[in-house]
C-alpha cells in the first residue's frame, strides 16, 4: 500500500546500472541476477530493521533529533504505531528488500504493566501479519529489547533482582510467540546489559548460571510452541557496560560450550560491534563459521576515529568483500541473512535519505558477491593457503595432522633434522594488491 510520504521515489527501485550518478537506482545489486548457481536475492536475504529506520531520531549524546519523518507525530501511542507498520512496508516494498527485523518495543509502544504491553504488541502484530500477506515481505528475526528501560539497570537475565529476571522471561516469551506467529525465521538475543560495571559487587558466576538458565527455559518455551526458527547471540563489546558478558564471538562461543547450547544457539555478528572488540569484521565471521556457528549479520560499519556504535552504512567494498568470501564458503547464510543495522546520518534527515543509505549498502554487498566469486572462480587464495601449510601434507607434518605422532617422535626428528626447513615469505603485499585488482 503507497502511501504519500515518499514523494519522487518510484514504486519500486529498480536495476539500472547506467542510471546518472546518485540516481534511486541500482547499480550492483539485481536480485534475480545468478552468482555461483544462486540468485543475488538468496545469497544476500536482505533485510531492515525497524529500530533505526522508522523509530530513529538522529539524536546523539550531545542533541536531539533531527529526522524528519511526517508521518510520526511523536507519540508512543497505539495509532501512531499501526501508521508506521504501512510506512515501513511502503518503504521495504519500493525498496526491494526481502526481509525486515524488529524488538518489540521498536514495533509496539510499552504499557503501564506488562499486560498492557503485551496487549499493545498483539494489535501490532496483527497489523504486521496484514502486511507481510499484502507484500510478501519476511520477518527475518524478532528479539526483545531489554535494555532500555529502567528496570534492566542492572541486567536482564543477569540482573541481581530476581523479579526482573521473571519480568525478562515473560518478555522474551512473548517476543518469541509474536515472531513465531509472524513467520520469523531466527529469534535474537542481543544483551544490552548483560554485564557488569563494577566486579567488587558482582557474583560474575552467579549471572552467567542466570543467563544460562534463561536461555534453555528459552529454548524449552520455543519448542513448546512449535517455533522452528534459529536462536542467535549477537556479540557486543563495551557498550553500556564496561565489560559485557557477550563481548565477541569468542566469548560467546565459549559461553555456548560451557553451558549445553551447542545446536541451539548460533552467532549474529555486527561489524561496529567487532570493532569495538578490538577485532576485524572478518575475523569474527571466520572465527563464527569454522565452528559452525556463523548464523546471520548485522550489515553496518562504525568510524574508527570515534570509539562507539556509530552504526553506518557499510559502504566499503573491501569489507563487503571480505564479509561475502567467508558467507559464501560456508554456503550462504540461511535462514539468517543481511541485516542493515545502520542508521542514516544526523545530517541526512530527509526521509529520501533513506533510500539513497539502503541503496548504497545493498550495491555495495551485490559488489562485494560478485568480487568475492570472481576470487573464488580463480581460486588464487586456496592455491596460496595450500601452498603455505603444505608441509602438513606428508611425512611428519601429516602425521601431526592425523594426531599419529607424540612429543618424544617430534623431539627424535627434529634431533636427527638438526633444524626446521626454512621459512617462506607470508607474501602479504602481493595478496593485497591482488585483492585490489579484483576491486
């Protein structure tokens, strides 16, 4: 359903790769063009997020908002809800998206008590099945946010109060019915303050035994209802606490094993929250999808010269290609997908600036899959790696592979040799300036 707040943008953006610059159009990304034997619409499984793009405000620390955005009229009120449901539609469906996301209270205003939030969420809801029907647009994963008020100060499921950790169980439990019944094919569990600020007066322990029981009572409800979806973490460092307990995907990974969630619970990974990690974006995907864990992403890239979330659009082929060599060596990301967590600029506050950040994004991960392909297609990396480690192909270092030696034949061998054969160069700046004939 067109509504009349996106005036001069056509009813759907199409592919046009010789459209004049800065033109609404796509140069890179044409959705049923085939790559590797797959449609660029199933590889990418585009999606946006609700939070940023109809509920942001371009406010920052040091302001408030700037958006202009004439179909809010400000409040947090049911009515004003069910109107944003047909204007984000309206946006996904002339932007060509396949997917959106959400947190419940991004969607549905919060109540006075939980049932009235909970009441609030459903007559959303309804709106939202209605219009995922009339499109065909996909709920890629639904999660809950609780972080934002006040009652989460100390955590959700690891805060000290234990009414709290009730009140986030039945949260959670209705955030995962409502995707369920919208079709939701993962479910998030982003802990926004799931951490500690100060360890003198914190049984770290005690919270992640907390958090662990929380997710399996997740799981057990999820089962219960028949949701058939993916559960995910998604790694985040720093911010608000001084140390979050899911801080990347290392952690996250070791909390899983720790705890009996492996095959419940995969990885969503963000590239802002890998960098304030202190880690590169392919970095957490590679390490995320050598151990099978690899289940969706949050498509953005922050400013490495401010030390917070700034969650812009990723535009940076390099990145995009890096992100898509390691997504389609594991054989793509379903049924998680391409998430733009990414907020538009203070300045941009048009709400045709909307489309020109969603275009650019999506162009530059269509560009980044077809780089990545092409690299693939030459297999000039495999041929690299294989040539670095093939020592490991025969004799002793076959024998390492296959765990059929022990230190006192290592030590034998080496006294015999005298000294290891001697190292190759890494070639690190030939790689890179392949990459960039590629690019």
């Amino acid at each position: 359903m067109a509504t009349s707040y996106f005036s001069g943008v056509p009813n759907r953006i199409s592919y046009d790769p010789k459209a004049k610059k800065g033109a609404l159009a796509f140069k890179q990304y044409n959705a049923d063009e085939v790559v590797e034997g797959r449609s660029m619409r199933d590889w990418l499984r585009f999606s946006v997020c609700y939070w940023h793009t109809f509920r942001g405000t371009g406010s920052d620390p040091f302001g408030p908002g700037t958006m202009v955005r004439p179909w809010d009229d400000g409040s947090d009120s049911v009515g004003n809800a069910l109107k944003r449901v047909d204007v984000a539609f309206d946006f996904i469906d002339r932007l060509g998206a396949p997917y959106y996301c959400f947190h419940d209270r991004d969607v549905a205003p919060e109540g006075a008590t939980l049932a009235e939030s909970n009441k609030n969420f459903d007559t959303i809801a309804a709106k939202l099945k209605e219009a995922q029907a009339r499109t065909g647009i996909k709920l890629l994963w639904g999660t809950a946010n609780l972080f934002s008020n006040p009652r989460f100060m100390h955590g959700a499921s690891t805060s000290c109060n234990a009414d709290v950790f009730a009140y986030s169980a039945a949260q959670v439990k209705k955030a995962i019915e409502v995707t369920n019944e919208l079709g939701g094919e993962n479910y998030v569990f982003w802990g926004g303050r799931e951490g500690y600020m100060n360890l003198f007066n914190t049984d770290m322990k005690r919270e992640l035994d907390h958090l662990a029981k929380f997710m399996h009572m997740a799981h057990e409800h999820a089962k219960n209802i028949g949701f058939k979806g993916q559960f995910l973490f998604e790694p985040k460092p720093k911010e608000p606490t001084k140390h979050q307990y899911d801080y990347d995907a290392a952690a996250c990974l070791n909390f899983v094993r720790a705890n009996g969630l492996e095959g419940i619970v995969k990885l969503n990974i963000e590239t802002n929250h890998a960098t304030l990690a202190g880690h590169t974006m392919m970095h957490e995907l590679e390490y995320s999808s050598i151990q099978g864990a690899l289940g969706s992403i949050d498509a953005n890239t922050g400013d490495l010269l401010l030390g917070w979330d700034t969650d812009q659009f990723p535009t940076d082929i390099y990145l995009t290609t890096q992100c898509m060599l390691v997504i389609m060596k594991q054989g793509g990301l379903a049924p998680g997908g391409v998430n733009f967590d990414a907020k538009v600029r203070r300045e941009s506050f048009d709400p045709i600036d909307l489309f020109h950040a969603h275009i650019g994004g999506m162009d530059a991960f269509a560009r980044g899959l077809k780089i990545a392909a092409a690299m693939r297609k030459d297999r000039v990396f495999e041929e690299i790696v294989s040539n670095r480690y093939r020592s490991y192909d025969s004799g002793i270092g076959q024998k390492i592979d296959q765990g059929k030696t022990n230190f006192a034949e290592l030590e034998a061998y080496i006294l015999a040799k005298g000294n290891p054969d001697p190292n190759e160069s890494g070639r690190q700046e030939q790689i890179e300036n392949i990459i960039n004939e590629y690019l």
